[in-house]
C-alpha cells in the first residue's frame, strides 16, 4: 500500500527527542514515509541545547532541490531554521509549490530555554514564510514574541492569532501548553472565520519536563494532512496523538523526558 511522503526541514537533535529524528519517528508512527532536510547541528542532550551550528543556506537549498525534484512529498513541516539565509532557502523553494501544505513550526528557542534562531531569522520567517504556510503553530511565548501581544490565556492567544493572520498566514494554531492552568486550550483560527476553534485536554503532569512537544504536535499535523485529513480535523488527531504521547512519556537520559509516540495507522 503508498505510503504518503512527509518532509521536516528542521535541526538535528542527536539526542533524538527533537528535530530530525523526533520528526522521522512522528511521520512513521502515522504509517508516513519520512525525508528530512538538516538545517543545523546542534550539541543536545537531555537536559539542554548546548551549541548550535546552522548548515550553509546553499547546501540546504541543494537538499531541498533534491528531494523536490526526484519525490515531492504529500506535505511538509519546518522546525529550526537559525538563520535569515536559511528561511529564504525554504521561502524559495515553496514559492512554487504552494499546493504542498507546509506547517511552520517557528521555534525561536529550545525547551531549555537556549535561543536557536537569530534576530535575522525572525524577521524573515515572518516576512517570507508565513504567506506561504498553510499553518502556523507557535507557542504562547513565540506568538507573543512575533507579534509583540501579551499571551497570557485563551482570548489573547486568539488575538496574537488574529495578527499573525494579518501578516499572511492562512492559520494560526497558538499553542497553550506553556500557559497556566490545570487544563490546556490550544487556538485554531483560519482566516476568513471570525470565531477560533479551541481544543481543551485536561493536562498531564509529570515530575520533569517532556521535551519535544511542539516538534511532534507540527509533525503530526503534516502527516495528517499528508494522509487526507482537513486542517481542523489534523489538528485534533495530533493534539490527541501528541496528549496520549505526553501520557506515555519515558526516561531517556536524567534531563527531560521524551515523547511517547504511539503508532496510528487509523487514516
């Protein structure tokens, strides 16, 4: 049976809760066929980002020719892209495929803390790639860091949705896993819909941190739209995909915990 191709362009986490080999491990679990674009190396462990070193924009333009070229894949993702170099690489390679969906993953810093792109890099992220994301999915701080809105709960998120929309995303999904509360309330809004849709999980705790969340949340959601699935309905299968993982978290090393990611092969 095809199995549909999704693309991550995004860093190497050699510690495999995050980047690359985290994204691989999300598209198999959906039954995908994974291809990657390296867009930095970092040194990464359990605990935290420690350096990173971005790939020359050229080598990654190069990769990205490749792949389009031989075996265009069903849809995409971004995760790190450091440097303003590097987002105009992918800019210029979706300029002409905009009917492959990208969802782009803006991380900005690791769950550590440790910043992982550059002022150049937010800039152009958001002057070159949101108009060419089919979605958006920052977390609280990322939203309110691209837009300079306050992210503090559901109504705000909303509004920091609302400009990113005004910056030419067709949808923002922001993200609530970082905001308090005993439940978590992720905020979808498409553009040309007045009314955000809210998905509400009750929240899981664990003694450490589960690294990795947002990779994997962005992941699934391209496989889900890989494997046919409308925005809104991938959007709710990977939040649930991603919840049911937080649950399952395990120990890999004595920093953060990592991702369960359970197979779905239910398309």
């Amino acid at each position: 049976m095809p199995r549909p191709t999704v693309l991550s362009i995004a860093g190497s986490d050699p510690s495999g809760g995050a980047g690359l080999l985290a994204d691989a491990a999300t598209f198999r679990a959906f039954g995908c066929h994974a291809e990657g674009v390296v867009t930095a190396l970092t040194v990464q462990d359990s605990h935290a980002v420690h350096a990173v070193t971005p790939i020359d924009a050229r080598h990654v333009a190069a990769q990205l020719g490749a792949l389009l070229a031989d075996a265009p894949p069903a849809a995409a993702k971004t995760g790190m892209l450091p440097t303003a170099a590097i987002v105009d690489a992918v800019a210029s390679a979706w300029r002409t495929r905009a009917a492959i969906p990208l969802v782009v993953d803006p991380v900005l810093a690791a769950s550590s803390g440790a910043r992982v792109a550059d002022a150049g890099a937010v800039a152009a992220l958001l002057e070159l790639l949101l108009p060419l994301a089919a979605l958006v999915t920052p977390n609280a701080g990322e939203a309110s860091e691209l837009t300079g809105l306050p992210v503090r709960d559901t109504l705000e998120a909303a509004t920091a949705a609302r400009a990113l929309l005004d910056r030419g995303a067709r949808a923002v999904l922001v993200k609530g896993g970082h905001l308090a509360g005993d439940e978590v309330t992720d905020v979808l809004v498409l553009a040309g819909r007045a009314d955000a849709v809210a998905f509400t999980r009750t929240r899981v705790r664990h003694a450490r941190r589960v690294r990795g969340t947002g990779c994997a949340l962005s992941a699934a959601i391209a496989a889900r739209l890989a494997l046919g699935d409308g925005l809104a309905d991938a959007v709710c299968a990977a939040g649930d995909w991603v919840h049911e993982g937080i649950a399952g978290a395990y120990e890999s090393g004595v920093g953060g915990l990592v991702l369960s990611r359970p197979a779905r092969r239910d398309a």
